[in-house]
C-alpha cells in the first residue's frame, strides 16, 4: 500500500528548528497534511525521537527515529532506524565521535529536548550542528551496523549536501537513494540521476511548522512500521 511520507524533519532540538517544533505540532501538522509516516531527523542527534514516536502512537502516525548526520566532510545524510533503541545507540556513538563544542544559543538557537507534553526536560549544551568524524563513505556501512539506512539529503542544494562538497554522488556513497527538496527542479534531478537509477526522495527539511508542506509524494509498503520503512530501502540498496 501507498503510504505518504516526509522523512525529513527538524523539532526544536536542532538549533535552527523553530521552538514551535515540539512534539505534538509535528505530529498534528504532519496529520493535518495528509502525511501517513514521517522521520524526525534533527541534526547528530535522534534524543527528540522518544518524544515524536509516542505522540505518533497516540495520534495515529508512523514516526520513524531518524538523524540528519553531518559527516566529516560537512555533508549531510538522512538516517533512518528501525526502531527508538538502535537510534538511541547510534545517537550515542554520533556524540561519542564528535567535537564537543558549546553552543551559543543567543547566536545558533537553542537546542530543547522535550516530553510527549511537549514540556522542556532540558537543553542540549553541545552544538549539534559541528561536523562529526564519520566520514561519508563509512556512513553507510556504519548506519547499517545500527539496523538503520542512509543517503545523502538535499543533493540539489549548494550548500552541505554531497554534490556540492564532492561534486557528484560518487559510487562509494551511491546505494540506490538520495534525498532531494521539495523545491527542486524535479525534472532535472531526474535527468541528471536517471542513469545511475537512483531513487530520489522528496522530503520538506522542515524547521518550521508552516515549511511542511501537503502529503505529495509515496512510498509502497507492506505495513506502517519504521522497520517495513527501513527494509524498502534495505531490499533495493545498490
Ligand atoms: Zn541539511
Ligand atoms: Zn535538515
């Protein structure tokens, strides 16, 4: 069945993302637009998922545990993870191989973990936007060691995605997928990576509510779980 997706999404956690990002306003404006399973993706961090997945399971919405990685090269991957304890783990080991660097909040935004109440059980005083020491060709291999898969996000964008820092997707960091904007030139992107037939998936990068956008795109699973998401792209993985 045709379910439709965003796998691209920050809370307030990520120093950019609005602090009207809580909990409970993605997952109602995630309802409110049609959308069926969403990846909560915050930068390096998965510490806001606990929160997403139970409101998602009290509303009625799939919430897959996901990260946007910043690799070592400053290039950002979407990570997603089958379920909340491999997510925990790799979130862990993100923070364990990364430069601890405070943040400025007058300066990045402030970075707020919150409950399923949408209420702030604390602030993350690590800047979590800082590169990590995972570089992009370990990523793969490395998200799959967690249960999880990765691609690269935003490729049509200039700036911290791999077709601007590596100039294309090379074939070490092309395994079948790669994450592209809502406001991409869809056709070109098409052209572009039709020949190496990589399926493209548009998600909103929200950091505001009114940036997510109405259900558009699908994907075709069995069932609506984070794991069914994760073996769709696990089955056609190049
Ligand atoms: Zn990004
Ligand atoms: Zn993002």
């Amino acid at each position: 069945m045709k379910y439709y997706y965003d796998f691209h999404l920050h809370s307030c956690l990520s120093p950019c993302g609005d602090e009207d990002m809580t909990p409970n306003n993605i997952v109602g404006m995630a309802k409110l637009l049609g959308l069926d399973v969403i990846a909560l993706t915050d930068h390096n961090t998965c510490e806001n998922c606990p929160a997403v997945m139970e409101v998602g399971a009290r509303e009625g919405l799939c919430v897959v545990p996901g990260m946007e990685l910043s690799t070592s090269e400053d290039i950002h991957m979407v990570c997603l993870f089958p379920d909340l304890h491999k997510a925990l783990r790799f979130s862990a080991y993100v923070r364990e191989h990364t430069a601890n660097i405070q943040n400025r909040p007058e300066i990045y935004g402030r970075q707020l973990k919150m409950n399923a109440a949408d209420e702030i059980i604390g602030e993350e005083s690590d800047l979590l936007i800082m590169a990590s020491e995972i570089s992009v060709e370990q990523a793969y291999e490395l998200v799959k060691s967690f249960g999880g898969f990765v691609y690269p996000a935003h490729i049509d964008r200039d700036s911290y995605s791999i077709t601007a820092v590596l100039g294309d997707l090379t074939p070490e960091c092309n395994h079948g997928f790669a994450g592209i904007s809502y406001d991409a030139d869809e056709a070109f992107l098409k052209k572009m990576y039709s020949v190496d037939g990589v399926e493209l998936m548009q998600s909103s990068d929200a950091h505001y509510l009114e940036n997510m956008k109405d259900a558009k795109n699908t994907i075709d699973l069995p069932e609506l779980t984070p794991q069914a998401v994760i073996d769709y792209f696990a089955a056609r993985a190049k």
